[in-house]
C-alpha cells in the first residue's frame, strides 16, 4: 500500500530544490574596515583583496562600511561584522564584548602614533604644546588618539585641548589651515596624502610602538571558513602580486595573530581616554 504523490507536489519539488541547493552553496560574510579613509578609499584598497578571497575559495567577503569610527565601534561590540578589521584596542574591546578572535596581522612591522605640526610652526617641542589645541581623528582611534593623547597626559603631563575631526585626513587638514596647532595621527596615512599637505607637515613626536591592526572574526563564523580567509590570506604574502595588494592595507610581512599581541595594550591604562560609544 502507497501514498499517491501528485504531479503538482513534484513539480513543486523540483523548483525548490535548486533554490535550496543554492542557499546552502552561497557563502557570504559580511567584514567591517575601520574607517580611517571614506568608504571609495577603504573599497580601493580591499575590494582587490575579497577578489582574490572568493577566487580561492568560493566565499564571499562583502564590504559594510562605517561612515565614523564611533559607528564601527558600535557594530563591532554588537556582534554585526562576521570579519573585521579593526586597531588593537578595538581587539580589545571585541574579544571582551563578541569574543572576537584575531587571525592575521603585519608582523613586520609595529603601530605608532604620530603628532605633527607644520613645517613653519612654533612648535618645537612637547612642552610647546601646553594650552594648545590638537585635533584627532576620533577619540577612540588607537595610534591618532588614545594612545598620543595617554602619552602626552600621562607621561608628559601636557595639557591641552582636544578637538575630534572624524579622519585622519581632516586631521592633516585642520593642521594646515592652521584650525588646530597639531595633529595626531599614523605614518600610513600621512605617507598617502597628497604631497602638497605632506610635505608641508613634520613629525614632532611618536607614541611607543603596539602590535599593529589584527584582521578578526566572530566566533559565528565556521571553523572552515576562518581557516579558509586565513590561508589565502598568508598565501597571498607569498607571492608579489599579494604582497602588493596587502601592501595598501599596509601590510608588510603577513603573519598569525594571537590575543597576547594585544593584551599588552592593558599596561598603557587607555580605558582613561576611551570613550564608550555604545549606549
């Protein structure tokens, strides 16, 4: 004895079924880029990347960008990327809120921030900075902010003000046109402004040097899949093609990453400057 099956509820078979085969097929994370440059900038330079990612393994790694850094803090401490790439103490922060785990960093290289003036300031030293104002990207940006502004209060015991211009290239901007007396920010992304706001720019100062920005995922995502990103990621520093895409991130020498590289950062007490953007 049987049950009929009527032609109607096979035909309604075969027209799922390819439209289950390609759900469970397609593999798309979404990944989060700390906003150092606006999102045609950040496109530029990783677009190439995820390329080379979903070429090599079939998994799609689509870019969610963050107008501010305070927005992508807010997505990284709710969980909202699958990857991010975010600076240290954001890797920091995201273990502790989304156990985010860090994958891949430059190990041919160390993070510092930076403080420059014009060429034709004043300002000849870190005590000439008493009373005057400095311009930051955001306060939460590592090298640029937190750890210049720990540095310069905690060490040297300046005090100055603050005033928050949301990217590093308004930073460099800001010190130009003479709206702020100096200016925090990284050697990357002085290196890539225009000449014309480069070289009218110097160097007064550097903070001491952390591990540099980690490439993190949420613990969501499959096993497979992490290990995946990370192994196309460590074979494209093999070759000089890769090495010239990382190169823009700017990743010297591609390497692991562990939490150790980053919970070194506990010792310079940044929870002082921190600000919570999350409520």
């Amino acid at each position: 004895m049987y049950t009929k099956i009527s032609p109607l509820f096979l035909a309604l078979l075969c027209l799922l079924a390819p439209i289950n085969i390609q759900a469970e097929n397609k593999h798309v994370y979404s990944i989060g880029i700390v906003p150092q440059f606006e999102i045609r900038h950040l496109r530029k330079i990783w677009n190439p990347i995820l390329t080379e990612i979903k070429k090599n393994t079939g998994i799609e790694l689509k870019l969610v960008g963050s107008p501010t850094i305070p927005d992508f803090e807010k997505e990284f401490n709710r969980g909202h990327f699958d990857f991010a790439y975010m600076n240290p103490y954001h890797m920091l922060l995201a273990q502790r809120s989304q156990s985010y785990i860090p994958l891949i960093r430059d190990t041919g290289r160390k993070l510092h921030g930076i403080l420059v003036v014009r060429k034709d300031s004043d300002i000849k030293s870190i005590k000439d900075l008493e009373g005057k104002k400095i311009a930051f990207p955001a306060p939460n940006a590592l090298g640029a902010s937190l750890l210049m502004r720990a540095n310069l209060r905690n060490d040297y015991k300046i005090k100055f003000n603050p005033v928050y211009v949301k990217t590093h290239s308004s930073v460099y901007l800001n010190v130009i046109v003479k709206q702020a007396d100096a200016g925090g920010g990284v050697q990357k992304t002085l290196k890539q402004q225009k000449i014309n706001i480069s070289s009218a720019l110097k160097v007064l100062h550097k903070t001491p040097s952390v591990a540099p920005h980690p490439l993190a995922v949420h613990p969501r995502v499959p096993v497979e899949v992490r290990e995946k990103v990370t192994q196309t990621l460590l074979e494209m520093g093999k070759n000089p093609i890769g090495q010239a895409l990382l190169a823009k991130i700017p990743i010297k020498k591609i390497g692991v990453a562990s939490m150790s590289d980053y919970t070194a950062l506990e010792k310079f007490k940044l929870e002082q400057y921190y600000v919570d953007n999350n409520d």
